[in-house]
C-alpha cells in the first residue's frame, strides 16, 4: 500500500502541473492575440481547482499509469473564442500549439532539476525525500512529453486537429470539423481499445512509444550533463 501511495503521490502532482500550465497557455495566448474569454471567466490561474476534472486529470490517467499503459488526461478546456481573435485561421493554431509547446519547456525545467538534484546529491547514499524528488522529476519530464505529443494528434478535439486545421485548404475544413463529435472514441479505441484486443499489432509499442523515448532521451542528456556524471 505504501508503495502505491508512493507511486501515486509521484505521479499525481506532477500530472496536474502539467494539464494545469497546458491549459493557462492556451489562454494566455489567446487573450494575447484578442480574445478575453478565458480571463474573464477566471481560467488565467494556476490554481488547480479551475483546472482540475477529477475523472480526466486524476482517476483516468492514475489509473492507466498504476496499469503500465499510456498515461493520458484531460482538464476542464480553456474557452477560447476563435471569432474574437484578430486572425482566426493563424490565432486558433498559435494557442492550440500553446499547450504542447508549453510542456516541452516544462519537461526541460523537469531535466534540469533533475540534474541539478543528481548533482547536489553527488555520490552520497539518496534518503527518501531524495528518492521521491528524483522520482517526481523523472514523472514530470515524461508526463509533458506524453502530453505534449498526444495533444499535438491531429484528431478532434485535440490541439493537432486545430494546427492542422490551419493548414488545410479552406474547402477541407467544414468536413475536417465534422470529425470532431468523433475524437475522443477515435483515442480511446485506438489507445485502449485496439492494443486490449489485438494487441499483436503493437500501436503503443511502435506508434506511441518510440518518439515519447525519443525525446526522453533528448531531455535526459541534459539532466545528465547538468548532473557532472
């Protein structure tokens, strides 16, 4: 029990930092290129309990992270108003990629800390709270790549399908935008659905995971460089 507690403390803090940072981006930048409608309703806080959807930022992806499978989640959405920003077509894309990009630089803050405790710690026998640090830390720069590579899927209603949206042909777009009602079921059958049932084709294994461990290893350099080892 106190492991899972462990584990579960390690993994939920740093998991609701990144869904909550994710999400003040996409207003920020909205309310940078026009539209105030996140600030006016209160989003632009890093206070968690305007962010926070007990089933997609906590129970979901704790669950799928105590099962070994891909870990995903969901805060309440930013409400952006792409009628009120000054170029709809190019301000939609800027504050979808907001997010993404914005845990990116969060996974670097994350190596960074990482080699820094490596490096303070040195040599010296790690003690628990050590132990949870690095733990959370290495928690965290996963976390964000995952996040930040599965919001960039170009499936309604993620930020993908809205940078991807952007770039299409105008004449494309209202049938684009008629997959929307579609995309969760289309996540949850290809996350969850085909590697439970036929898990011989191998989408996480092949699809999924080797751009997450791509970038993992990308970031864990850094910490490593920092860390003098």
């Amino acid at each position: 029990m106190s492991e899972t507690l462990f584990l579960a403390a390690a993994i939920i803090v740093p998991l609701v930092l990144a869904i909550v940072f994710h999400e003040v981006a996409h207003g920020y930048v909205a309310r940078m290129l026009g539209d105030e409608t996140a600030h006016r309703a209160g989003r632009l806080t890093l206070n968690p309990v305007r962010h926070v959807d007990p089933v997609g930022t906590i129970l979901v992806p704790g669950a799928l992270a105590l099962l070994s499978m891909p870990v995903f989640g969901w805060a309440k959405p930013v409400p952006v108003r792409k009628d009120r920003l000054r170029n709809p077509r190019f301000g939609m894309m800027a504050v979808a990629f907001a997010g993404p990009g914005t845990n990116l630089v969060l996974a670097l803050v994350g190596a960074i800390g990482l080699g820094l405790l490596a490096l303070a710690t040195g040599s010296a026998e790690p003690g628990a709270v050590t132990v949870f640090l690095a733990t959370s830390l290495n928690y965290f720069i996963l976390i964000n790549i995952f996040l930040a590579l599965f919001n960039l899927l170009p499936i309604p209603p993620f930020d993908g399908s809205h940078i991807l949206e952007g770039v299409l042909p105008r004449r494309l777009v209202p049938a684009y935008e008629r997959l929307r009602p579609l995309g969760f079921a289309l996540v949850f059958v290809l996350l969850l659905g085909v590697p439970y049932f036929l898990p011989g084709l191998g989408i996480v294994e092949n699809v999924i995971v080797p751009p997450v461990e791509w970038l993992r290893e990308r970031y864990m350099a850094v910490a490593i460089a920092l860390s003098g080892a």
